[in-house]
C-alpha cells in the first residue's frame, strides 16, 4: 500500500520561521556560537531545500570573545530515504554552499568556515524524521472476529523536490495475526505446573 504526502512552499516556510532564528554551539567550552537568523527559502526541483540569510557569530580568542557578523550563509538541504539502526528515516543532509567571510583575518576566515561546517553537521540527527517508527501501528482484535492483532508498519519511501513541494510516498505493509483457536491451545494437564510447598506432615517426615 503506497500513500504520498505533500507539503507545500508555503508550509515549509511557516516551519521555518517557526523555527528560526536557530543557535547552534560550535565549541561549548569556547564559548563558540552561531545564530542564523530567519532565512529565505527556495525549493530546487530535485535537488532540495536551499535557505540563505545572514548570521551572527560569537567567536572566542584567548579569552576574549569577538562577534563576527556574516553577511550572507547558503545551505541546500538535501532529502533522502536512509536507514537508521533497524528503522527507515527521511533525513535532510545539510550541504553549505556559502559563507561570505569577507573582511575577517586570514587566520580566522578557514577556522570559522570549518567549525560553522561541524556544528551543522553535528545538528543532523534533528533533521530527521522517524516515519517507520512514528507511523507503524498495531490493533488488538476483537474476539467476536476470531481475535488477534492488525499491524500497519511502514517500511520504505521515496522522497522528491519541486518547485511547489516537498512529496513523501511511504510504502505500508499490513499483517493480520490471528489468535491460535481454543481446541489448540494446550490443556490445563499439559501445562508446566507450578511450584507447591510441600505440607506440614510432608516436611518433617
């Protein structure tokens, strides 16, 4: 069973500013920051999620924190169906584009375009939907139909980019487990006793 899901430009930009302005630490013990604030966004048929805008930095040097403004960052987010553990995800890979460092000391410029490269990589696991884990369900049953369990678990999908949407078509798999009929279920003689104390009389014979 397939089922295809849109979400429209429009939306996507409401989750964005939703969402932004956005900080992330780049060096928690440096006291290294980045903000982007809110950005603009375009959707790029097959290929992703673009988003540029400007962005603030908090860059510590022996001590003394510097801010360093960047006049423009560009970052396609790439979507794709990947597989997590035992679970299929759909996950957007942050791919930066640009970063205008332009007036910054030479000795800066590299160090901040990696380590701002790091701290969104290491956000990637927040740009990641579950949909095998959050969307599979299983229902009892009822016994007037034979019992049992009903299970829905989605187990693929596909991702694709327009100008207009984002689609995501899953792919379910249904399973119907029904309950073993009483002639078949093992009599009370047949099943594993339980452990009894033995009685008074018994024990001190």
């Amino acid at each position: 069973m397939l089922l295809t899901a849109a979400v429209t430009k429009e939306e996507i930009v409401a989750l964005v500013d939703a969402l932004t302005p956005l900080r992330i630490t780049i060096d928690e013990k440096r006291g290294r920051s980045i903000t982007l604030g809110r950005p603009r966004l375009e959707l790029v048929p097959n290929a992703g999620i673009r988003l540029r805008g400007d962005a603030r930095l908090t860059w510590d040097v022996a001590g003394v924190a510097i801010p360093v403004t960047l006049k423009s960052w560009q970052v396609l987010l790439v979507p794709r169906v990947s597989t997590r553990g035992k679970s299929r995800v759909l996950s957007f890979e942050p791919i930066i584009e640009e970063l205008d460092l332009k007036g910054m000391p030479g000795f800066l410029d590299d160090k901040i375009a990696r380590a701002t490269a790091d701290g969104i990589a290491q956000n990637r696991e927040r740009l990641a939907f579950d949909f095998a884990a959050k969307l599979s369900r299983q229902f009892k049953l009822p016994t007037k139909i034979g019992g049992g369990a009903f299970a829905l678990a989605a187990i693929d999908g596909a991702v694709s980019v327009s100008q207009e949407d984002v689609k995501l078509t899953l792919r379910f798999e249904a399973l119907v487990e029904r309950s073993a009929p009483r002639s078949q279920r093992a009599p009370r003689s047949q099943r594993a006793p339980t452990s009894r104390r033995a009685p008074m009389s018994e024990r001190r014979a």
